[in-house]
C-alpha cells in the first residue's frame, strides 16, 4: 500500500446523465477489485487516486442507471455519460416507510431532485418550490426576517382544524421544516392522494412532504462549501399622501362640510405649526425613515465519506437575515450529524442529529402609523432628537421603537432533532426496523415597551417573559417482506407507532419597570399588574399500519393499505378509527400493443381511494376546562372559577376525507417530453367545527363534528429536454393546476353569516355589498332615495327593493383561493455556464387591499392616494373626503368596507440564476474538484393589475415581501 500510495496519480471527472447532458450528483465511482473511490458533487465531478501505470478500470454506478466500467489508461480527466435504465424507469421514489421504482408507483407521488432544491437559495427550503409542485400551494406569510410560508396541498379541507401537511424527515414526522438547511436534503417526495398519504394515517390527511437527508458514502471524505450574500430591498411597496396631497384633501373635506372655501380659510382647519409646515414646504415621507436595505446570507460546510461498513456526513451552517426594519434580524446556526454503520452482514445502525439555535429579534409593524401619520410634520427636533409626539399631535411618532432601550422582543430557542435506527436483515427479503425519534425544543420570548412606544403610546411601560418546552418523541417498528417469484411481485409493510407531543409553558408580566436597560430580565422591579401564568398539555398518538403491494408481470400493480389510528384528543368511545386505501396501476406501455407506438416511452394509467382522518384540535377540546377570575367578598380578594370560553364536547370525533384520483403519466421521443395529468374528489364530513353559543350559556363556543367540503381538481405537470447537445441542454418545466374548494355543509343547516362561512362557496371569501360607483350629481334624487347623496359609494340593490339592507343586499363577491396557479421554469446550460429561470402565477383570487382602507374622509389622519370624488373630478372609484364624516361611519355606516376588494391575480418572475462552472483543467492546480459562482435575483419582476404592489401578500400592506439580489459561490473538494 505505501509503494502504491507513492506512484499513485489524480483523476477527475464529471458523471452526466447521457440524456439530458445534466451532472449526476451521489454517483459511486469505483477503483475496481479496490476500496478506493468518490462520490460525486451536485455538479456530478469527482476526484481520485489511482495506481500509476496500471491497467485500472473504474467502475461507475448510480440507482436508475446502467453501471459503467471504463478502462482508464493514460486518461487522468474524465467525461463519462451514464445511460437510464429504463428497465428501471430513472430514480427510486421514497413513499412511506419504504422506496419503489417510480415505474412502480401507483399514488399521486410528486419527486424533487436535489438540484431542483438549488435553484433558489433560501432559508426555508419549501420557497424553492413555489409553483413546481402541481396541487401544492405554496406563499409567502410576509417580508419579515425568517417569515414562514403557507403551504395546502389539494385545497383546505377543514375550517377550525389544521390543513398543513405533515412532514417526515429521514422516517421521522418533524413540524419544524424551517430548521432543515436546504444543502442537506437529498431529495423530497410530496404525497398527494389518499393511497399514497394513507399509511400515515390521520397525520397525513392534508398531504405528506417526505425530506431525505444526505448521508455519506465511501470513498475519500469530500467537502463541500456553499456560501452566498445578497441585499434584500422594498421593490413594490405603495405610498400615501404627501404634504400637498395631504393638504389638499384635508381642504376638499373641510370644503364639503361648509368650513373651508378658499385658501384663507387654512387657519380654520390648520394648526400654527401645520401652516408653517405648509409655507416651508415640509413634506415627510415617514416610510422611507423606517425602510432600509436589508440583508440576506448564508454559509455552509459539508464533510461526508465513509468506507463500505461506516459512512458519514457532517455540516455545520449559519443563516442571517437582517429585515426590512431595524430591529428586525434573524441569526440560525444549525449543525448535522448523519452516521450509519454495518455490524455486520446483517445488522446496521445509524444516527441522523439536527441542532438548530434561533436569536431572532421581531419589530412591530411600523408602518400603520406610518401611513396615516400627518406628513406636516417633522421627526426629530432642532438637536436631532426624535420627538415623541410631532407638532404636538395625537399620533405618536412611528420611530420611537428604535430609541435605544425602549423596545425589544427577543425569542431564543434552541431545537434538537435526534433519530435512530437499527435494522435488521432477517432473511433476503425480511427486513426489520426500528425508528426511535426525539425533538426537543427550548424557547424563551422576552419583550419590554418603554412608555412612548407604538403599543404603550404614552402609558406606563410593559415587560413580560415567557418559556416554552416541547418534547415530543416517536417510536416506530416497521416490519417489510419483499419477494418476486416469477411473474408475480409481492412487498408487505407492518409498522406499529407511538408518538408522544408535551408542552409546558409559563409566562410572567409586570408593568412600570422602573430601569429600562433592565427590559424584561429584572420583573421584580415592576411596580405595576406583575401576574404569573404558567400551562401544560400532553397527546398522544398510536397506530397499527399494514400495506401490501402486489405487482404481475411488472405491468399490472395493486396497492391495498389499512391503518388504525387512536388518538388521546378525541373524546372516549370516539378515539380510534380504521382509515383503509386502493389504488390500482396499468402500465399500457408493457403491452404488446404498444411496441410498434416507438414515438410513446412511457405510459402508465393510475386510480386510487381511500379514507383518511383528522383530529388536530386543541388538546382537551372533549373536556371542559376551569379558567380563573378575579373574585372578591367584600374588601377581601378571593379566587375565582368559571367554565372557559370553550366548552368540552364528550362525543368528538374524528373528521373524515374520502378521495378519489386518477392519473396518467406519460412519455414521448424517447422521455424527452414527460409528464402526469391527475384528477380527484375529496369530500371531508364531520368537520372539526367550532359552533358559536349563545351569550345566555356562558361560554362562547363548543367544538363539534359537523358539516362537509369538497375539494375538486386537476394537476398537470410536464417537463420537456428541448435541446440535448454535448455543450448545450435546454429544459423546461411547467405545471398547472385548478382546485375547486367549497363548503357542502354547515351544522346550522344554512350559511354561517357571522363567520364568514358559505354553503357552495370556498372557506375563505369575502361577503360584503357590491360597489358600483360613486353616486353623481345628476343621480342626486336616486341616492337620496336610498339615503345618500352625491360623492358617496354607490352600491348594488340586489333585491331590487329600493333599499340597501344587510340581510338582502350583501353577497360573496370573491375567494381567497385562486382558480388555477401554474409555472413556468427554464434550465439552460451552455459548456461551463448556466440559466435558469422561474415564473409563478396565481390566477382569480381576489384580496382585501389594506391600503385602499388607509382612507379617512376628515382628513385628520393620512390617506393611500386615491382618485377621489369632488364636484370638479367625478370620479367612480373613491368617495367625497367630508370632514363631517368619521373614518368609522364611513366603513360601517356608507359601505367604506367595499373599497378594499381588489383582482389578486399575479405573475411574478420568482427567480433568475446565472452560474459558471470553473473548468476542471484550472481547480487542478488548487486542489479543488469543484467550483460554481453565481448571481441570482428572487422576487424580481410582479405583473398584477394593482400598481406597486405584490399581491402574495394577500392584501396586507406590512412587512413586504423583498426583492433580493445575490452572490453566491459553491465549492467542492
């Protein structure tokens, strides 16, 4: 060894996928009859050493592809090109508590390649996959540092219950998908159907995200570095009144109330230090003190190797993200441990630990007081100090947060995600394992608001504490028989289930802290309302599973699941139910008729049902619950007790969903056009639905199984290689889809008015009065028949009854819920270089537009500018400012509430990346097997029909989503 060792030579090489010309990442490159090998980098290159002089061969293999054997010769730089199997239909699909062939499967099952996941570098890697998952709908919650993402897959099912999907992380069920470092995940997997999700049971009634962690491999130990830097800016973000503006509808409402005629009339309406601001031209735009240019940046390290018995992968990340606010920054330090381990030929082991440490700091949004806060007026005094109150005006000053210790919300928390394995290969085709998984999750919040803050607003000051520890842990035995005996194919999966969630919390508040640098650390110092509270909840859940898939002649496929699931938060009597699935597959392109079809490589037709269940409530939601009151006999003090507001039901149930799927999947050209095509039905009955009591029974509501939804729809995903040269490939990607959401049923039997709730209509819509116009002067005598006059909102009399009433007149004018959502996504790459882009729409979802309402007809605060109704300028879209109107009469008594609603429909370029690729001739000389450096650009161009805006936000004005460009660089060796 040490003589071969010495006349030993390097070789490098790139592994690409002999189709579409793409790097191949994870391939085993073998010196054979040796141990020594590689792994390839997510760019398919490898590096390694080989004895000088000898005739070694490598051997070259990958799962999905045909295994190669090169004679190396004198070559030391290497371009190999693996070929598909297309006995074995490209990559391994990871479905539950198990893997099959994707020519195998028979559910609704959406697979992500790690590239995919590096498209677009973010925090959270669900963004990346905005619009490339047919059927998941995937947004942005809002701009703030570390914000999170919605995410429903196949629509909402229930109203009051959770519609989130479940996540599994390497076997183990994970709520906290955040805490992944994108640049760990092998590959994800999305369940959509009930066949597919039906093994998880009630967990997995609103689908299932399976995430695959990397793992090590043998070979030498490789590192990777990944690290970018980007600047993150307010690219679409609307603006109000400046002083003229201002100035001017404050004047038209004066003018419409009779006080106001000329500019004479100013001292009237304006104060002293209002018409000096007038006569120096002060004019301050409050939201340009508060936005910055924030920060977004990410460095990461990754070891892996091994040798055939023990394989590891290592990494170590930090994230930091500084907000569109000050004070508002997030810093995540995250750290991986993958260990498997061979005992022998039998026996293996392995431990996959996540570490994540959260110190993020969250500001107030700033900007309501921002918008409606009078321009006239000036921030800061003639020695550069902020003013609290500006020109003595009621509105406190919107910058007073960022005064040094007088404001602070600080959330630390620590989470710690162990899982380990052992299993155990019985017989050739018996497999027994065992899944142990903790979590365990520390966090502490603390808050202090000085007197002149955004929610003090001059009252005393307020500091408060509060602790949260989560423990939750699972244990799982899956037993799996695997067998193909001639024609017939045979795979039984056995898994029984315990998984345990506990939370303890506490909470401590006092008001008047004498020493602001104390903040929210010293509570005994305050003076004022110190209470203490402190909470515990305890669930479980157990489950027995069983799952046979059966296949004839690899053209014929059945996939029968059952699986019982019992949990603690359903009342007794109701805690268990079986939740079984079908689903059936015929792969027509195995047919003798089809081998003449040359053109059509793949085609297989699928359908699926089956019933799953969901109980996630409120834990103890069957029982009823004590709260404290305050209480007193006479001058004595005393403990008091009532029911809380919710009110137990002892027969809870479970909520159940019945679906239906067909799909298709299919290619052409030789797979060069690939694709899937899905339909179905979901129904949910016995919705875990909150019904609102009566005043005269003491408690506010009561949680029941009652109503039904239906959730229709189509996916269509598709993928085309458009060009496949040696130096150039072009794909494209695109997918749509189109779910249809209502509500069936409803436990009074007809419309829930109250909470928004409609019978034929999706769960989140908007009901309000139809605006038409704005009445005109010629229509005078018509308004005054319904109350009105010229210059105020107009809206549709439905019944026709020459009245505007709430019973009769008020309709549903829109969903949330877009009527199809779809992408687009190009991946170029030419020689050494790269291009790849992303465009997402979201089509027919209308928003309530917070700005439109940031309106007062007085003029006393600020407004958004509107094109507002006057004698000289009839317009139809705002209403006559009127200062004898307040801003409340004007929402709730003349229809103000219309204005809001807006066409939310959007298309937005969601990311563009150009990346090159360092020839491999020049990392030579560095020791370096790998290098791509790259500028990306997310959230760069939105298309919408409302102006500086990005309607993903879904009608909120705060905290904007940002636009961010970036640099970034991976590295390999």
């Amino acid at each position: 060894m040490p003589a071969w060792a010495q006349q030993s030579r390097s070789v490098t090489g790139q592994v690409l996928d002999a189709v579409t010309g793409e790097g191949l990442p994870g391939v085993t490159v073998l010196v054979k009859n040796t141990t020594v090998g590689a792994s390839t980098d997510p760019d398919g290159r490898f590096l390694l050493s080989v004895p000088d002089g000898s005739e070694a061969s490598l051997t070259v293999s990958s799962i999905g592809y045909l295994t190669q054997t090169i004679t190396l010769g004198s070559q030391t730089d290497l371009k190999i090109r693996l070929a598909p199997d297309r006995k074995a239909l490209d990559e391994v699909v990871v479905i539950g508590y198990g893997q099959v062939k994707k020519s195998d499967v028979t559910g609704a099952i959406v697979s992500v390649k790690e590239a995919d996941l590096k498209k677009v570098p973010v925090a959270n890697v669900m963004e990346s996959l905005q619009g490339r998952l047919p059927g998941v709908d995937i947004v942005s919650a809002g701009g703030q540092a570390g914000a999170p993402v919605n995410i429903t897959v196949r629509g909402n099912r229930s109203i009051n219950a959770s519609n989130g999907p479940l996540f599994v992380v390497d076997g183990v069920q994970y709520n906290s998908i955040q805490d992944i470092n994108p640049n760990d995940i092998a590959s994800m997997e999305v369940l959509k159907d009930a066949a597919s999700t039906a093994i998880y049971g009630a967990r997995g009634a609103n689908g299932v995200i399976i995430v695959s962690t990397k793992k090590g491999a043998a070979g030498k130990t490789r590192v990777t570095l990944n690290s970018y830097y980007g600047i993150t800016d307010r690219v679409y973000y609307p603006e109000v009144n400046n002083a003229a503006e201002f100035v001017a509808q404050k004047r038209e409402a004066n003018r419409t109330s009779g006080r106001w005629a000329t500019v004479a009339d100013d001292p009237k309406i304006f104060t002293a230090a209002e018409l000096e601001a007038i006569a120096n031209g002060t004019s301050t735009n409050w939201a340009d003190l508060l936005f910055r240019d924030g920060v977004q940046q990410e460095h990461q390290i990754g070891l892996s190797g091994g040798s055939e018995k023990t394989k590891f992968y290592l990494s170590g990340d930090y994230y930091n993200e500084q907000g569109l606010f000050r004070k508002d920054d997030l810093n995540r330090y995250s750290f991986r441990a993958n260990l498997d381990q061979a005992l022998n030929d039998k026996v293996s082991i392995g431990l996959q630990n996540q570490l994540t440490y959260y110190n993020q700091n969250t500001r107030r949004d700033p900007t309501n007081q921002a918008n409606k806060i009078n321009p006239l007026g000036t921030p800061y005094d003639a020695d550069g100090n902020i003013v609290n109150y500006p020109n003595n005006q009621a509105f406190i000053n919107p910058l007073v947060d960022e005064l040094p210790d007088n404001y602070t919300n600080n959330t630390r928390t620590t989470r710690t995600f162990s899982t380990a394995y052992i299993s155990y290969q019985i017989l050739p085709s018996l497999n027994l394992r065992s899944n142990l998984g903790l979590t365990l999750s520390n966090g502490r919040t603390g808050i202090y608001q000085g007197q002149y803050t955004l929610d003090r607003n001059g009252q005393v000051s307020q500091s408060s504490y509060g602790t949260q520890f989560d423990t939750n842990w699972s244990w799982e035995n899956i037993l799996n028989y695997n067998k193909t005996f001639g024609n017939h194919s045979l795979t039984a999966t056995g898994v029984t289930s315990l998984l345990t969630f506990n939370t303890e919390n506490s909470n401590a508040q006092g008001r008047n802290q004498l020493l602001a640098y104390q903040e929210f650390f010293a509570l005994a110092n305050a003076n004022q309302q110190v209470g203490i509270n402190s909470g515990y909840t305890d669930s479980k859940l157990i489950s027995f599973t069983g799952r046979v898939q059966y296949g004839f002649k690899g053209k014929y496929l059945l996939t029968l699941t059952g699986r019982e699931d019992l949990s603690s938060k359903l009342a007794r009597g109701n805690k268990g139910s079986f939740f079984p699935s079908a689903a059936v597959a015929w792969r027509i392109i195995d047919e003798d008729f089809m081998k003449d079809l040359t053109s059509v490589t793949d085609l297989k037709l699928r359908a699926s049902y089956g019933r799953a269940g969901n109980y996630d409530v409120p834990a103890y939601s069957s029982q009823s619950l004590l709260s404290r009151i305050p209480y007193a006999f006479g001058e004595t003090a005393a403990a008091g007790y009532t029911f809380a507001n919710r009110i137990g039901n002892p027969e809870l149930g479970w909520e159940i969903s019945l679906t239906k799927n067909v799909g298709l999947d299919f290619g052409f050209l030789d797979n060069r056009v690939t694709g899937s095509v899905d339909v179905y039905d979901t129904k949910t009955s016995d919705l875990l639905l909150n019904r609102f009591l009566p005043l005269s029974s003491g408690v506010s509501f009561i949680t029941q199984n009652i109503g039904q939804t239906r959730n229709r729809g189509v996916e269509v995903g598709l993928n085309a290689r458009v060009v496949e040269r040696e130096d150039f490939t072009w794909n494209v990607g695109l997918t749509w889809f189109k779910n249809k959401e209502e509500i069936l049923e409803l436990g009074t039997g007809t419309n829930d008015i109250t909470n928004g709730l409609f019978i034929g209509s999706p769960v989140r819509v908007f009901y309000d009065y139809e605006k038409i116009g704005i009445w005109q002067t010629d229509e005078a005598d018509a308004a005054k028949a319904f109350g009105q006059k010229p210059g105020q909102i107009k809206v549709k009399d439905l019944d026709g009854d020459g009245r505007i009433t709430a019973a009769n007149d008020r309709r549903v004018l829109g969903s949330a819920v877009p009527k199809w959502s779809g992408s687009l996504s190009s991946d170029l790459s030419y020689k050494g270089f790269d291009l790849s882009f992303q465009v997402f729409a979201r089509i027919g979802q209308m928003i309530n537009y917070e700005y439109a309402e940031v309106f007062d007809p007085q003029g006393i605060e600020n407004s958004s500018r509107q094109n507002y109704w006057t004698p000289e300028n009839p317009s139809n879209d705002y209403p006559r400012p009127d200062a004898a109107l307040s801003k409340s009469t004007l929402r709730n008594g003349l229809f103000g509430t219309t204005l809001g609603y807006r066409d939310g429909s959007f298309v937005k370029l969601r990311g563009v990346t150009l990346g090159y690729n360092l020839p491999a001739s020049w990392l030579e000389k560095v020791a370096i097997s790998s290098a791509r450096v790259y500028v990306q650009g997310k959230n760069l161009v939105t298309l919408s029909e409302i102006d500086n805006y990005d309607p993903e936000r879904g009608g909120a004005i705060t905290t904007p989503i940002p636009r961010v460009v970036s640099a970034g660089i991976n590295l390999g060796f």
